[in-house]
C-alpha cells in the first residue's frame, strides 16, 4: 500500500490529533476569541441567508455546523467557515432555476446542493489534490486580501453612517455614499467611530486585549441603558432559536441531482479555492504552516453537514478570519466555541445580543479589513520580479470591480498564463563528489556527509515549485537529520518569484533553528538580485553565497566540526577529509553549538603570547591530532588530543589557567565544557584557534 493510500484515513482523524495536543493555556484565548467572532457570525449568518433566498435560520444552522466541522476537520487555526458573501450570491443564481426562493424544495435543494460540493471537495482531498493550490500565486494572495479588505471597508462604512441604501460593486458603493453622506445618523456614527478608537487604543495600550469583544460590549450596554433604539440606532434584534434539525433531503432524486451537478461542481471549485486562499492569507500573517489536503476534507465535511442539517453551502469568510485572527486565537477551537456561542446566543441569550448596534459591528470589521491590506508585502513585491507585480495589480483590480469567485479565477488565470511553460515539481536530489572529486553525482547508494547535505534545486523555484522544493528539503533533511548545515546548488534555478523566496525563508529558518545553517552557491544573477531586493540576501548574509570551487573547502574549514568526523564518523565524503584520521571507537560529542552561553572564556592570541612570558604562565593543552599538531604549534604547549581528554583520567593541575587551543575554536570549546564538568574552573579557550595565531604573526614550534 503507497503511503498517499495510507495516509488517506488520517486525514479524518485530525480531531482525535487536535484534542489530544491541545493545551490548557490556549483556552481562554480561543473562548474570547470565538466570542468576538461569534459576535460577527451572528447578524452575518442571518444576512447571508436571505442573501441566498432561505430563511434565517438556515444561516444559523450553516454557522453552527459547518463553523464547528470545518475547524475541527480543517488545516487553518484562524479560518472561519459558514455563510459567506459569495457561496450565499453563487447558491442563488444555481437554485433559483429550479425552485422559488424560500419554499420547502429550495430549501431541499440548497442542502443538496451543500452536500454534493462537499462530496467533490472530500474527493480532491482524498486525492491529495492540494496540491492544485500551489498554483495560486502569493502576489495573488496579497492582490486578493488587499482588494477584500477595501471591499469590506467601503462596504461596512453605509452601516457605520446607518445609511439606507444598497449597491451592487465598489464603485456604486462609492457614488451612492457619496450622495448620502449627509443623511448619516449622528448617534450610530458615534457608536461605530467609538468603537473604532476604542479598538485602536486598546491595541496601543495592551495588544493582548481582546479590544473587539470589550468595544462590542459597551457599543452594546450603551444602546440597551439608554435606549438607543428608540432614537434610530439599529440592533441585531432578536435571534431565531432552535438546535440545527436533521433535513429530509431528496438524495437518491437523480433528476435532481442531474440539475445541480454542473452548480456543485462550481460551488467546490470557487469554494476550496476562496476558502484555501483566506487561510493561505492567514498564514502568511500567523506564520502557521497549511495542510491543503486537509483543508479539502475539512471543507468537504463542513459542507456536508450542513446540507444534512438544514444548511446550506458553506466556505471561509475572510472578515471572521481575519477578526480570529485579530482577536488572538491559537487553535482551531476558537472557530468550535464562535459556533457554539452563535447556538448559546439563539437559544438564551436573544435578548442581549439583540442590543449590539450594527453600527459597532461594522466598526470592527473596518479595522479587521484594514489589517488585511499588507502594505510591507505588497512594497515588497512591488520592488520585486515584474511578473510578481503585474500579477497582484490585477488581481487587485479584478477583486475591487469584478465579484470575487471571478476575481479569484482571473488571479490564478493569469498566474498560470504567465508560468505556463514553468515547470511546477523541479527535482531536489542530494549530490556527492565523484571518485576523482571534479563533479557533483546523484548516487543515492553512496554515503552522505554525517554535517553537512549539498543539494541540487533542478527547475525554477516560482510559486508552483516553491512548496514542492520547500518539502522535498525537508525530507532530505529528516531523512540525514545530523545534517546541520546545508549547501545549495542553484545552478539550474533560473527564475524565481516571493514565493520561492518564503520557501528559502522557511528552509533558513528550519536549520538555523537546529543550531545549522543555509549557504548558497552559482546563484544566477536575475535570482540574485531578487534576493536582495526583498532583502533575502540581506538577512542571509553575503558571507553566506560561496563559489563553485572553494564552497566546500570554506564550509570544512570555517563551519563544520572536525570532531565529529575525527571522533564519530568513518564517512569521508569530500576531498578536504579524505586525510582526517578514522575514529578507532566512538567517544561522546557534545556539540559546540549547545555548549551554554557564558560558559567559556575566551583570549586573544596576542594577550595568551604576553602571559607565556610571564612567570606564572597558563598551561596550553592543543586538542588536536598528533599530525595536526606536529605542522605546527604554540612552543609551551603539550598535545592532548580530544579523544584522550574525553575518556582518560587528566593529571592536569586545578590551581593554574588551563587554555586550550585547536585549529579553528570548536574542538577547544568542547574540550573546556569537558574540563569544566570534572571541576577544572579555571579554564578558558584562545580565541579563533590556531587560525587566528597565525593569522596574528605569531611565532610556532615545528616537529620534525
């Protein structure tokens, strides 16, 4: 069995993996969290639904069941699922056909038509098909949430005026706004600009506050006290109660079923690609890593049941998404309780809901919609690849004039015109020296260095290949997990966009987090000077880009450990260890990375050659090789090389300065840590090892 086929019935188990690796701490984050979000869901669920012609309370059971399947079941920790703008306009124009808006069989075919989506989406899923969103450019992603966000500010500004009007696009919005301005109504405009300075204050004095929530409440307490209401000032009202009933769905209705599959199918696509977009956008600010996968299935399931009970289509709604985010949520639970809450509120708490002003609610959501314009990122693709930027305008424009599944379409249209004879899956493949040492090889079957991978990067790295290259990294990584550092080759990689940068980013920040490295080398120049003009190159670090010839004779001098090769490896797999002499038995290596900070004490080479003259000069152990030590060393000193000083008794005197010294610091290092766990105190290392006594003038002793 493949392990794609073996991996299939893990991807209905991510509840059993998310209760089980839930924390105590995250629970009052994702309950205030969801209840700011639930605050939102609310009134929205009622409007969506009528959006799409059925009545409230199917919004309702939608915000509820889809909200908690889809969390639960989901990749994203932030995306919210449920009623949305778009499937609620899409769902319409696919159901109006066959039925009248609001009778028992649209209804009926509204929860078909949920089920049937969920059903396709669970199948892309399963075929792991997620990959299909890879395709969806970053520039796309930053284009799309910053038109979303301007659409959702231009759009929630007549509810902050309270004005009275409807529009069909952004700049009807506009013209109408414009001729309506002066009709605003004072007190809800005060209500909705509270809360908005209340939010913003409250981010300046605690960020951790959850400002939203606190700005909501007391929107709401001042409309119930002084009774607003009464002076124009519209409330949510009362909520339809009720737990979401199980649906007597016509599902063995093959006619039915025949009309709806063209509209379910269009609804699955436009839904995965609008849901996995939001959470993408998400996660590009959160810096949590995505499952797409996963995130078919979960929006497969959310669909299905709420089609089963009395739902309609669902998908990720990016005002709530981006409000979890804002809010502090840190799991997937926040989505779960924003549901639940919705349910509670229904059912017991109508009446005080019903006092939050509308008003207050779209205060909220202009700061949510602010938040989603990236302003950082969209400089930086902008001083980036052209195609980069050409591809964020448009999509930009395309969300601010055309509805939104369209201009998500038209982004990735125009994503996929402008890559389409780039290759989508380059080769990543680990590469060895030949027998003579002149070329690089792919020979899976010889051994690899034990510290270092060198790998090869065989195609673009643009947004369709991003992931895949950053992926197949990290499996050769897991795979030589004592690799610390990397080399690699980019010889091949003509062209790349911001998004092979983030996955370079993501591959930096993998080893550096283990205590390693990344270093480059035959990076063309149009890559090159990407990199510095997003300021890659800049965080890396130029030592960091090496050439052909001499990358691994400065990485085995300057970077590796010889003690490792020395002490625990008999792989010798470049030409610069080829004469390291092979460990007889294996000695225990604590690694100069993890040595504690502050631990050793360091001296220069001029100050230690001044103390030698000294009458109480320090003891200088050299922990290197007999043959290292014999080309050359300091005339005091006495070789003890680090195999010996790790596992032999010491005779060493405790009540005089002890320095040891190796080639280049490491090895010294791991020797004073060694020294100081057998109570030698007094102890230090010379400062850049043997390397910076020469490079000082300094004189050495040669054993003939």
């Amino acid at each position: 069995m493949s392990p794609a086929v073996r991996a299939v019935p893990l991807l209905f188990l991510r509840p059993v993996y998310l209760l089980r690796t839930y924390r105590r701490t995250n629970l009052q984050p994702d309950m205030l969290a969801g209840l700011t979000v639930a605050v939102v869901l609310l009134p929205q669920a009622i409007v969506f639904s009528l959006l799409a012609g059925l009545p409230p309370q199917m919004g309702i059971y939608t915000a509820v069941v889809a909200g908690i399947v889809g969390a639960l079941w989901g990749s994203s920790s932030h995306l919210n699922s449920g009623p949305t703008n778009a499937a609620s306009v899409l769902a319409l124009s696919i159901l109006a056909p066959l039925a009248a808006p609001g009778t028992p069989p649209f209804m009926a075919a509204a929860g078909m038509l949920a089920v049937m989506s969920g059903i396709l989406r669970i199948a892309m899923g399963i075929a792991r098909l997620g990959i299909l969103v890879n395709f969806v450019s970053d520039s796309v992603i930053v284009g799309f949430t910053a038109g979303a966000g301007v659409l959702v500010a231009v759009g929630e500004v007549r509810h902050l005026l309270r004005l009275d009007f409807s529009a069909s696009g952004l700049l009807d919005n506009l013209i109408k706004l414009a001729q309506t301005a002066l009709q605003a109504h004072p007190l809800s405009m005060a209500l909705g600009l509270g809360a908005v300075g209340l939010i913003w204050l409250l981010k300046r004095l605690n960020r951790r506050l959850p400002g939203p929530l606190i700005a909501l409440g007391l929107a709401g307490a001042v409309v119930g006290l002084a009774d607003l209401a009464s002076a124009g000032v519209k409330i949510t009202g009362q909520m339809p109660g009720g737990f979401p009933p199980l649906a007597r769905l016509p599902l063995l209705d093959l006619t039915l079923i025949g009309h709806l599959s063209t509209g379910a199918l269009a609804m699955a696509a436009i839904g995965l690609v609008e849901a996995t977009s939001i959470a993408r956008s998400i996660a590009s600010q959160s810096g949590e890593r995505l499952n797409s996968n996963q995130e078919f299935v979960g929006q497969g399931l959310a669909n299905i049941a709420s089609g089963l009970f009395s739902g309609y289509p669902a998908s990720g709604s990016f005002n709530r998404s981006a409000l979890n985010l804002e809010a502090k949520a840190r799991s997937p639970l926040s989505n779960v309780f924003a549901s639940l809450f919705v349910l509670i509120a229904t059912l017991l708490l109508g009446p005080l809901v019903a006092f939050v002003p509308r008003a207050a609610l779209a205060g909220v959501l202009i700061v949510g919609a602010y938040g989603m314009i990236d302003r950082k990122e969209m400089q930086r693709i902008w001083r980036g690849a052209r195609g980069d930027t050409l591809i964020m305008v448009v999509t930009l424009l395309a969300t601010l004039l055309l509805p939104l599944q369209f201009a998500v379409l038209s982004g990735i249209l125009m994503s996929l015109g402008y890559y389409l004879l780039k290759t989508s899956m380059p080769q990543v493949r680990s590469v060895v020296p030949d027998e003579h040492f002149r070329h690089w090889i792919f020979q899976p079957s010889k051994p690899v260095c034990p510290q270092l991978g060198v790998v090869d990067i065989l195609g673009d790295l643009y947004f369709g290949a991003a992931s895949h290259v950053e992926e197949m990294v990290r499996a050769l990584q897991a795979q030589h997990p004592t690799q610390r550092y990397l080399l690699l080759r980019m010889q091949s990689v003509d062209h790349c966009d911001i998004s092979g940068i983030h996955a370079l980013e993501s591959i930096l920040r993998l080893y550096r987090e283990r205590g390693g490295d990344v270093y480059f080398t035959r990076v063309r120049e149009p890559v090159l000077k990407l990199m510095k003009s997003t300021a890659f190159y800049r965080d890396v670090g130029a030592d960091h880009f090496l050439g052909e010839d001499d990358a691994v004779e400065h990485l085995f001098y300057h970077v590796l450990d010889p003690a490792i090769c020395i002490y625990e490896s008999d792989v010798r797999v470049f030409r610069e260890c080829q004469n390291l002499p092979r460990p007889e038995y294996s000695v225990p290596i604590v690694l100069h990375t993890d040595i504690p900070a502050g631990m050793l004490t360091e001296i220069e080479p001029r100050a230690l050659w001044n103390r030698l003259r000294e009458q109480s000069a320090p003891i200088v152990v050299d922990v290197r090789e007999p043959r290292e030590f014999m080309r050359g060393h300091i005339a005091q000193a006495q070789n003890i090389p680090l195999n010996e000083l790790l596992t032999r008794p010491l005779t060493l005197p405790h009540d005089r300065l002890i320095i040891l010294a190796c080639r280049a610091g490491r090895r010294s290092a791991r020797a004073t840590y060694a020294l100081h766990n057998q109570g030698y105190n007094n102890c230090g290392v010379l400062k850049g090892g043997m390397q910076a006594w020469e490079d000082a003038g300094l004189l050495e002793a040669v054993d003939g």
